[in-house]
C-alpha cells in the first residue's frame, strides 16, 4: 500500500492487517510494502498498484475457510471453523459457503497458481 488512507473501510482494513501491524486512520500516508520493480510488475500483470485487494465482507468467511483447506498442516482446522462461523446459519447459508470455497478451489487461474507448471 503507498499513499494516503483515503476511507474509514481503508483504514479499518488496513489497522486489521497483522503484515502492517499498526493501527492506520483515514489520511495516514503509508510507505511502499514492496519494491518499485515489484509493484511495476504488479501494475503490469494485473493492471493495479498495488499487491494488495480488498475483500468484500461477505468474502471474509469463505477466504478463512479457503486458507485453511489448502495448507496441509491447517487442513484439519476446516471443520471446527466451519462449525464455528456457521453454527447460527442454515443449511442453505452453510452451503452456499462450501460452494464458493470450493469454486475457488476449482477456479483455473487459482489452480494455475497453486499448482504451476514445471519450468523447463
């Protein structure tokens, strides 16, 4: 993140962030988290930048669940969290959750990703 924190969504997001560890308010000016060379290409692939994204709120449940699931040493933590951030929900809610962790489980630019091509 370089610049100035411009909303309060901003700021709260960003005081959440354990990388930053800091508390941050709206017209803090934060320093570059990466090199130059780095955001560049960042800007180039991806068309922002900045390496960071925003997740929409009801993204937050379904990217903890996701974290969890692809590493193998935290896979055994899915079904406590789960159970855990769904326990007041319905099946459908429930559902639906496991439906967007597992289309971005499937999802081919995040296999690419996960699963990269040997280089020759």
């Amino acid at each position: 993140m370089d610049g100035y924190v411009e909303t309060e969504e901003q700021a709260q997001a960003l005081s959440r962030d354990p990388h930053l560890g800091m508390v941050v308010a709206v017209g803090d000016e934060l320093e570059p988290c990466q090199p130059d060379s780095v955001l560049a290409q960042i800007q180039e692939e991806h068309g922002r930048p900045c390496p960071r994204i925003e997740l929409l709120p009801a993204n937050g449940t379904p990217w903890q669940l996701f974290s969890l699931i692809i590493r193998d040493d935290s896979r055994s933590m899915f079904v406590p969290l789960f159970k855990a951030l769904t326990g007041g929900q319905g099946s459908d809610a429930r559902a639906g959750l496991i439906r967007r962790v597992l289309g971005t489980l499937n999802d081919p630019e995040v296999h690419g990703i996960m699963h990269p091509e040997p280089k020759r």
